[in-house]
C-alpha cells in the first residue's frame, strides 16, 4: 500500500513562497532602494511626492530639543516646481540685483506642509525641530558639485565665504530636502557681516517677523522668497535700520 505524503507538494510550497516575496516587496520597496535610500528620495522627488528624505542617516545625527514632541513635524517637502536630482555641474547660480539667486531648475524652493503659521508663532517652537530632519550636513554637501562650487577648506567663523542655505528658511517653514538649499558663496573681499549668505539673513528675519506680526500671510512670505529674495532687499534694511534683527 502507497504511504501519503505529509508534507505540501513542492509546486505549492513555491507558490506560497513567491506569493510571500511579492507581498514583502509591495510592503517594503525594492530591496535596491531600501539599500540606497538616497536613490528612493531622489525617485520620489521625481515623481511631484511630498516624502521625508532618508531617515536614516540624517534621524540618526539630530538632536531635537524636548519642545518639540509638542509638534506633528512631518519632515517632507512640498516644492514649487518640478524637482529631480542633478548632476555635477548641473546647476547655476545668476545675478539679481547685485546678489546671487539659485537655480530654479534645481532650487524651486518648497515648504515642510507641517509647519503652519501657528507652529511658527509658538514660542516653543524653534528651528532644531526640522534642521536636518531630512538631509544630514554630510549629504548636503553634494550641492557643491551640483552647482560646480569648490567647498572652501576654511569656511567657519570670520573666514566662512558659503552657507548650504535654505532658499525658503527653516524659520518660514522651508522645506530640508534638496530642492530647498543652495550654496550660498562670496563674496571674498568683504566682511562676515557683507557676505550675500547674511544679507539674505536680513531679508529671512525680516519676512518671519512680518508673518508672525500678522502683516504679511506666511504662504506670501514662502513663494516670494523662492521667486526672488533680492525684491525684499530695501525693506529688509529699513527694517534693520529700525532696530529689527539683524
């Protein structure tokens, strides 16, 4: 008499077992990707998604004052145009009115949608709370070779000449993904306090104390210095000359 097998027949243990790959790989994505997470960012930037930039490296490295588990921070990007990652060289800076602007193409500027004029005007609330939560300053630096800018060797204190800069700062909601920050650079020949990276700072503090006085809607303040931060120049050093912060 024939003994019956026990076990499943072969075929349909395969098929449980692709069928359980299938799901895994649906749940999780490409293994490639999860092994790249830059890769996975840059895919979904090129595809319009709002998505926090790796979480790894970038979580990892950050230290979040206490105040900020108050906040829903979801540490993505929403962008004002189409954005893909470029290559070495692939990026521009151009004169406006005496000062550098970014590139559109790969600087549109964007918003962190988590970051409401609410959230803004609390006082417990500070930059910490989304300063690298989507790109760490190593990963930044590869800006440098989008924009074929050489990363000087001394650049703190008195002798920084480039800041990796928010197009649309932390403090008005800008977005931490790569699409937000350039390199800010030069020039030489002057002091810290003249360098463009810090007159821009003007233009920065003056926008965010206009939008949490209520003078100006923050949605305002985050595309028109996207579009072109040099427009706010002259109002930005009326309001230094009055005592704003700068």
């Amino acid at each position: 008499m024939a003994r019956r097998s026990s076990g499943a027949p072969p075929t349909l243990l395969f098929v449980l077992m692709l069928v359980a790959a299938v799901v895994l790989a649906i749940a999780h994505g490409p293994w490639w990707l999860k092994r790249h997470p830059r890769r996975r960012a840059e895919l979904s930037y090129s595809l319009g998604r709002a998505e926090p930039y790796p979480s790894g490296r970038a979580q990892r490295a950050r230290k979040v004052p206490a105040a900020c588990e108050a906040f829903a921070q979801t540490c993505a990007s929403e962008y004002f145009g189409r954005w893909s990652a470029a290559g070495i060289g692939g990026c521009a800076t151009r004169m406006r009115n005496g000062y550098p602007v970014p590139d559109p193409r790969c600087t549109p500027g964007g918003v962190d949608p988590s970051v409401s004029a609410e959230v803004l005007t609390d006082p417990r609330w500070r930059t910490a709370c989304v300063r690298n939560c989507q790109t760490s300053e190593a990963e930044k630096h590869v800006l440098y070779g989008w924009y074929g800018i050489h990363k000087p060797k001394r650049n703190s204190g008195e002798d920084q000449v480039c800041e990796l800069d928010h197009l649309v700062p932390l403090e008005l909601g800008g977005a931490d993904g790569l699409g937000n920050i350039w390199p800010e650079c030069g020039p030489d020949a002057v002091t810290l306090h003249e360098r463009y990276f810090k007159v821009k700072d003007r233009v920065e503090n003056y926008l965010a104390d206009e939008v949490k006085a209520g003078k100006m809607p923050l949605a305002t303040a985050q595309r028109g210095i996207a579009e072109d931060w040099t427009q706010y120049l002259a109002a930005a050093n009326r309001y230094c000359a009055s005592g704003g912060r700068c």
